[in-house]
C-alpha cells in the first residue's frame, strides 16, 4: 500500500518535527555543516507565524503518514537584478532519512512548480550543498542544471580574513592615492594658470615660477605602514 503524501505551510505546532529536520540537515553526510545552529522550538514557532504572512515566502512541510519528515522554504523574488523576470526558489529542502525514496521530496518540488505558476515565475531554483550527490542527481532529473556555488559564513570570519590577507596592501594603496590627490591639489592652488590634465603627471625637473609659495601636505599617518 502506497504510503499517504500531504505537503502543507508550516503551522506552530510542526516546532518540534522542524528542529529534528533542521539538526539533521547541518549534520548531513556525517559531519557539521557551516549552516546556522539549530533553532530552539520557541524560536520555530515565532518564524512559523511570520512566513504564515509572508506574500513573498512559504515555509512548506512535507508529511508521509500524516507524520512530518519533509521541509522546504520557497522564496519568490526578481532573477537578477537586471531582469523584471520573477524566480521561485527553493532553499533547505530536505526530506528525513527514514522517508526517503517514497515521493516526498518530488511532492514538496511540486508544490513550489504550483505556486510559480500561479504566480506567474517562468523560472524555478533550487539550492542544493555542492557535497550532497544524491540531492544534486535527483535535481538533475528534474532538469534542474547546475548554475553556482553558494558559499556561506559569517561576517565576522570574512571580516577578520579580510583584515589578515587583504588590508595592508589595501591600506598602502588608498594612502598612496590620497598623498597624490592631496599635492595635486596643493599645486593646483599654488600654480592655477598651469593646471595640468585630470591624471597627468607633471614632468620631472619642473621648477615653479620664482616667486611661488609652494607648500606640501604633511606625510599620512599610514604612510609606510
């Protein structure tokens, strides 16, 4: 007996089944994935009610046996911000070890091709981790090539790499720019009959008119740091 499929929004009373799905996504194939930590069951509920309102978002549940072992977030949105052509995507979809191979994951995928059409999205995304194989040849399946990699990681590494790999030569540069920007200003003041082209540099062994009050911007701070 083929068993009963009913794909759903998410009510506050799914928290608990959400959790379990959730934790069992960002520990997929064995080991920690850079996804959020798992959310408590109060917090489910208070996300539950808002994309209960949400024109732009649904927060699907697939249940097999009238038992929550499937979840899905579909967001409708512009394709690039280029194109006035709309998008659904789906992001975090996941379907329970224990009820694989049983049409939940084709259920919640079809629910996100109905709510396309009806809101008129000519295209469909799926995000789907670059590691998970048997989740990217099911899509494959589906015709859903792939079109990027979406890396993931909180501001506070990518600011503190940025820092370590980046900043320096960064540094040196803006500075190198602003001592230049600030004696071409200078000259500009001090010979305004002789102001060269925007980006041009002045000949080497140029004398100033006699006479000429020519001043130079202190040293920057930052400079030969």
């Amino acid at each position: 007996m083929a068993s009963a499929i009913e794909v759903r929004d998410a009510r506050r009373g799914d928290a608990a089944a959400l959790v379990a799905l959730w934790r069992e996504l960002s520990t997929a194939g064995g080991h920690p994935s850079r996804l959020p930590a798992t959310p408590s069951e109060a917090a489910v509920e208070v996300a539950v009610s808002k994309h209960l309102d949400d024109p732009f978002g649904r927060l699907l549940v697939g249940e097999l046996d009238g038992v929550v072992h499937g979840m899905a977030y579909l967001r409708r949105t512009a394709i690039s911000p280029l194109h006035e052509d709309l998008t659904v995507t789906i992001e975090y979809l996941h379907v329970s070890d224990e009820a694989r191979r049983h049409g939940l994951g084709k259920a919640l995928i079809a629910e996100a091709v109905g709510w396309a059409e009806h809101e008129s999205c000519a295209h469909l995304a799926v995000v789907a981790p670059a590691v998970a194989r048997e989740a990217n040849r099911f899509l494959a399946r589906l015709g859903l090539g792939q079109a990027g990699v979406l890396r993931f990681a909180n501001t506070h590494t990518v600011r503190r790499r940025l820092a370590a790999e980046h900043a320096p030569n960064l540094l040196a540069l803006l500075s190198s720019r602003r001592s230049v920007a600030a004696r071409r200003a200078q000259l500009g003041r001090s010979f305004p009959a002789a102001v060269p082209p925007l980006g041009a540099v002045p000949p080497l062994g140029t004398v100033p008119p006699l006479g000429a009050d020519v001043t130079y911007p202190a040293e920057p701070e930052s400079a030969g740091t």
